[in-house]
C-alpha cells in the first residue's frame, strides 16, 4: 500500500511539474505571436516581446528550484500556488482594466497586459508553494515527535511509579527488619551497623520521594499567590524546634505576596534542612532575609548560614548559563535539583554563594494582594511515617 501511494505521488509530481513547465513556452509563445502582429513600433514590440520571454525563463528557473526541495508527496502545494496566484494577478489586472473602461479611459491590448501580469504571478507561485509544503512538512515532523515524547512520557511515568514503589517498600522491610535486629540483639558493635544500614536505607526512601516530588514540580505548571514572609517564618520554626543547638533569625516584613509554584515551601524546607544537616548543629546560625524589588516586580529570599560553605561544585551548579554539565556528571543530590526546579517553574532565579557560610537566594516574582492558596506539603520521610505510625 505504501509503494502504491509512492509511485501515485512521484507520479502525480512529474505531471504537475511538466504541466508547469509547458506555462513557460506557452507565455514565451504568446509574447512572440504578439510581437509579430502588433502595430507599434519596434522597440515597444522588442521591449514587451523581452519583458514576457524573462518571465517565461524566470518561471522555469523557480520551478526547476522548487522541483528539487519539495517531496513528490507535497509538490502538488507549487502546482496550485502556481496557478492561484497567476489567475489572480490576471484577474486583478482585468478588475483594474474595467474600473478604467468605467471611469472613460481607453485602453489597449487588456488581454495581453492581463496574461503579462498572469505571468509575473506565477514565477512567484512556486515559491509560495515550496514554503507551505516546508510548513507542512514541519509540522507533521512536530507532530510526530510530540505523539513519541508522549508515549515516552507515559512509559517512563509507569516504570518511575513502579521503581519507587517497589524500592520503598523493598526498603521498608529492610529498615524494619534492621530495627528489630538492633533492639533484640546485643552482639559488640553490631549495633552501631544496623544503625548504619537503617540510616542508608531511610536515605535512599528520602531520594526516591524527593524524585517523586520533582516529577510532581514537573507536571504541574500552576503558580500561586503566596505569602512568603509568614510561609518562611513557618518553617524557621519548625527547624528550631526540630534541630536543637540552631539558631535562626528573620528579617522580613509582615507580608510579601509572590507567584510561586505550589510546593514553594518543599523548597524553603529542603534548603533549610541542607543548611543543617551538611554542618554542625551544635553552633548553627541561619539567617533569612527577604527583601521585595522597588517596583515590586520580585523578591529575594536570602537564606544564609555561618557554617563551612558550599562546595566549588554545588555554588557553579546554576549559573546563568544553566546547570552545568560537571554538575551532572558528579552529582549531589537530589535536594538543591528541587528547589532549583521548583525556583524555576515559578518564573524565578536560584543562586549560589558562599559569603562566610553557604547562602541561597530564590528570587521570586512578585504578587499584589495575599495569599490565596496553601502551597502543597513535603512529603514524610521513612523515619517520621515510623514515628507517626509507632503507639503513643
């Protein structure tokens, strides 16, 4: 059926393609037959008889350039721009010929001016085709390339959900059965390597739900109305009360309205998180300060601490060029990719420095107005599902 339709299309070409062929003699035939029968004088004979033999060559030069850029399947596109538009410029300089005959004037040869300007119409006709049979062809490549980003889409949907799922509950096992075994058995030092394996394994559940939580940071385009200042205060707090020996201080007003991506406070947490789990507890400042733009256009969230800094890698990971390939190649976590995905599904900017300590700055846009939404809670971890499961 294929081979059919070939030979149909490469068929139909050639005959649209000498039919078109055969306009170029036919105008140049028409001129000459003029020129010898015309009364006026020679060099108006020679100048119409030249006029009409340029646009009889031009015409088989685009045709020949055409002929050779567009598929057999879509050539057909140069056969009708070809012909359309030479019957409109010969219809138009008629249209314009009797508007004058109307208006009194006396005119010569209409006919023959009509088939001069017919034939100007259709050296342009070939080239009109040619580029909607490029945009045709361009857009059926879209086409399918978005059907086969989507079916890849969906099967890679189905073997992340089954991936997570069963690494979870596999880890699960692993980290109840791990637990059971450090609390009944008292082998030296066996201890201290359940107490390893449990905290591996709670940390392999945590990448997976920071996996599944990006893929949600992904599919989902909504922004919303935010109150960052009570939304980071929110979470300091619960960082002091959660991690002992850390102080935290705020600088910010009341209130501070942003678009933000709805798990916007997933972020602020996973930076927060960061800033306490990579240096030591024991003496902790993280200072935040937010500060809106004078037109109000964004806000700055500057979140800062006094500990031992960014590595080289992670403070050249989101330049303004974009995430760097060495950042890839190395890796570092799943963490700063989620908020640096969130901070950028927002319509924001998210960088990295280091200032005595480490210090991240999510640059929001801003909102008039307050918050009209509650942005989506971060997931638990494998330890707080246990502590909220565990009997009172």
């Amino acid at each position: 059926m294929d081979d059919t339709n070939t030979v149909s299309d490469s068929a139909r070409s050639r005959y649209t393609l000498w039919s078109l062929y055969l306009l170029g003699p036919a105008f140049a035939i028409v001129g000459i037959v003029h020129a010898a029968g015309d009364t006026s004088g020679l060099p108006v004979r020679l100048m119409e008889l030249a006029v009409v033999c340029a646009l009889s060559a031009a015409l088989v030069v685009s045709i020949r350039y055409t002929a050779d850029r567009v598929a057999p399947a879509q050539f057909r596109y140069v056969g009708y721009s070809t012909v359309g538009l030479g019957l409109t410029t010969a219809a138009l300089s008629l249209l314009a010929s009797g508007i004058q005959v109307l208006q009194g004037y006396s005119l010569n040869e209409p006919l023959y001016y009509a088939m001069i300007m017919g034939a100007g119409g259709t050296v342009a006709g070939p080239y009109l085709g040619y580029y909607y049979a490029r945009l045709r062809r361009s857009n059926t490549e879209l086409n399918h390339r978005y059907e086969e980003m989507a079916v890849l889409n969906r099967r890679l949907s189905v073997t992340n959900r089954v991936l997570r799922h069963n690494l979870r509950n596999n880890l699960t096992v692993i980290d109840g059965v791990a637990t059971d075994l450090r609390e009944n058995v008292e082998t030296p030092g066996i201890g201290d390597r359940l107490s390893l394996l449990t905290s591996r394994t709670d940390r392999l559940v945590g990448l997976s739900e920071k996996m599944a939580e990006i893929r949600e940071i992904w599919d989902t385009t909504e922004r919303q109305t935010v109150n960052v200042a009570a939304l980071t205060e929110e979470v300091l707090g619960d960082a002091n009360a959660q991690y002992s020996g850390v102080t935290v201080r705020m600088d910010a007003p009341d209130s501070v309205a942003v678009q933000a991506h709805p798990r916007i406070e997933t972020a602020l947490r996973e930076v927060v998180s960061n800033a306490v789990e990579h240096n030591d507890t024991n003496a902790l400042t993280i200072t935040v300060t937010i500060e809106e733009s004078t037109d109000s256009d964004s806000v700055q969230v500057r979140i800062a601490d006094d500990g031992r800094g960014l590595p080289d890698i992670e403070e050249s990971m989101f330049a303004e060029a974009g995430p760097s390939e060495p950042a890839l190649e190395h890796g570092v976590g799943l963490g700063l990719w989620l908020v640096y995905w969130t901070v950028t599904e927002s319509g924001g900017d998210l960088t990295l420095s280091n200032d005595d300590g480490a210090v991240v700055t999510l640059t929001l846009p801003g909102a008039q107005g307050t918050a009209d939404a509650a942005p989506i809670r971060p997931r638990q971890t494998l330890k707080q599902r246990h502590s909220d499961a565990a009997p009172a």
